[in-house]
C-alpha cells in the first residue's frame, strides 16, 4: 500500500464523514486515518483488514429511514410469529407430537436466523454506522451459515416425518418416536454448526488487505472472500466440498422420501384419497422449493446474471420473506394448529383430528 492511503482497516481511529443535504444519496464510507503496515511472505506490505465497511443499500437518508421502518416491522412480525408457534405447541399437550415437535424447531432456527442479521442491518439504516469488526463479521458469518446448513437438515428430517406418516401410517407412531425426533432435530443443529466451524476457519484464515469495502447488508462467504488479497483457493474448496455434503445430501434425501411419498399416493384408489394425502406434505414442499430455490439463485447462478444488486435483493426476500412466509405456510392450513392457537388464547376449542392429516 506505499504511495496512497488504502481502505484497509488498521490500528487508528476512523472517521464518520457527515454526507451534505444537497446530496443526500451520497453514500460516504470510513477512511482509516494510520494504516499500519505488515510484510507478506513475499515482501510485500499489506494492511491488514480490522474491520469492514457493509455498503448495504445505498439510498437516500429518507429512504434508509423507511427501510429501517419496514425491516424493524418485519422483524418484529417474524418474532411475534414464530414465538407464537413455539408456545403454542409448547403449552398444548395435543400436539406434543413429532410433526409439531419439527416444526417449533424450524420456528427456533428462524428466530436465530433473523436476529444473526437484522438487527446489524437495522443500526445501519438509523445510525449509518457501517462499519463491523473482523471478528464481529466472522462470528455473524458462523451463525447464519450454521443455521443454514441446519435448515437444510431439518427440512430432510420433516420430509421423513411426512414419508413415514403417508407410507407406513399405521406404524407411524411406532417409528416415529419422539426419541427418534430428538435425535434427528440434535444431529441437524450439530451437523450445521460442526460444519460450520471448519468452513469459517478456512475462511478466516484468509489474509484481507487493502479493501474492505464490503458490497453487501450482512457478512456472506462470496463477498469476504472477494476481500481476500492472497490465494484462497483452499478456502473456497474445503467450502465448496462442505457445502456440497450438508446441502445435497439433504436434498437427496427429501428428493427421495418425496418419490416414495408419490408411489404411497398413487396406489391409494380413490382421488379423493390421494388429495387428501398428498394434501398433508404440501406445506412442507412448498417450504423446501422456496428454500432450495433462494440457494440457488444466491450460490449457484450463473455468473453473467451475478450482480451485486441482484444479490442483494435476493438475500433480502430469503433473510427476511422466507421466515415470514414460512409459519404463514405450515400453519394456516392447519385445522389442529389453530384450533389449539384458538383454545391457547382462550377464543375456542381445539378439534380432536388425526394429526397426520395436517401438516
């Protein structure tokens, strides 16, 4: 970095630069004032990255404030929800069972999983105050990468749980133990956070100089490592490999438990029937193509359409629709769910139905 001043995060103090109020959509962005200077393996003086610069949505302070507002809604609405499944099945004693038992796990992960992100993207908005630090990125980059990998486990357990309960119904209860659903929610949050570890330890390790500009509203793997001033081939395979196992797998698995769900259907006799029963996995489905569906567009694209705002824009309607739309989705249609969320708030009585029926 000799001859200029980088925008690597050193040692020092920053500067928050106030913008004027004949621009307001001007976005200024933190200058470290003493860079401090360290020397690569090849000689070379680097300035290592303490902290990055989160460019978020770059708009009129007017608009940062109505964004602000919007997400502050949804967040609390995704909160409010989700907390409300939890304690809805957590109080009523018919649906101790595990379908519900899955469900308030999913509910627990989305809480997680909004409150990792929003509540950094919601000081941006109101303070514009962009920075975070080194450490603060990594941690918020382990949290959202393991209850992501944990969600694609969870969603291949619940299509299990909707597999058993269409093909075997009779021993549905015999296999389907909550011993069995315990087990299955434990080894899908150790399974997301274990991978994890390794993940944002390859990551981390990578050396980040000069820019630390960062074109994205959250720490995500694609814009660190665009960060990165040495090779971090290594990183981007041991990621490439990990989430390959924790996000195809599972996949395999649903893909699968779906197809015998199919077969089950189709020798029931009566089209009545077969609606009926495959009525029961359709929330479920709808879940898993709108998770799988966000990945790809977010990780797997082509790179002609890879642009930061698309990005942007669809990490947004993940980190923040999906979890939305998700309790909306499992419970709505749910005649057993709001007949006890009915008698749990004390406005009626929860039907006594088969609760393999609904989900």
């Amino acid at each position: 970095m000799s001859g200029e001043q980088g925008w690597g995060s050193a040692e020092g103090f920053s500067l928050s630069i106030s913008l004027p109020l004949s621009h307001p959509s001007e976005v200024v962005f933190f200058r470290p004032c003493h860079p401090q200077p360290h020397h690569t393996m090849r000689g070379e003086n680097v300035t290592h990255v303490k902290e990055f610069i989160l460019v978020g949505f770059p708009t009129a302070l007017w608009l940062q404030y109505l964004l602000f507002l919007l997400f502050l809604l949804a967040y609390l609405f995704v909160l409010a929800e989700n907390t409300t499944i939890i304690f809805v099945v957590w109080t009523s004693a018919a649906l101790h069972k595990p379908m519900y038992y899955f469900l308030a796990s999913l509910s627990f992960l989305e809480i997680w999983y909004v409150s990792d992100i929003l509540p950094k993207m919601l000081d941006t908005f109101l303070s514009q105050w962009r920075s975070i630090s080194f450490e603060g990125c990594m941690t918020q980059l382990y949290f959202f990468s393991s209850l992501v990998c944990s969600e694609c486990v969870l969603l291949a357990s619940m299509a299990y749980d909707r597999y058993v309960a269409i093909g075997h119904p009779l021993r549905y209860s015999v296999i389907m133990t909550t011993g069995l659903c315990v087990r299955l929610v434990v080894f899908s949050y150790v399974s997301g956070f274990t991978i994890s570890v390794i993940k944002v330890y390859f990551i981390s390790s990578a050396t980040f100089c000069g820019s630390n500009v960062m074109n994205h509203f959250f720490c995500d793997i694609s814009p660190i490592l665009k960060l990165a001033c040495t090779d971090f081939s290594m990183a981007e395979l041991v990621d490439f490999v990990l989430a390959f196992i924790i996000l195809v797998f599972p996949l395999i698995a649903t893909m699968l438990s779906y197809g015998h769900i199919c077969m089950a259907v189709l020798r029931i006799p009566s089209s009545t029937g077969r609606w009926k029963a495959f009525s029961t996995c359709a929330s479920h489905l709808t879940v898993v193509v709108i998770f799988y569906t966000a990945m790809i567009f977010m990780y797997v694209r082509p790179q002609a359409i890879d642009s930061w705002s698309s990005n942007k824009l669809i990490s947004a309607i993940y980190t923040v629709l999906t979890p939305i739309v998700n309790p909306l989705i499992y419970c709505l249609r749910n005649k057993e769910f709001k007949g006890n969320l009915k008698q749990s708030l004390g406005i009626g009585q929860a039907p006594g139905e088969d609760p393999v029926l609904h989900y």
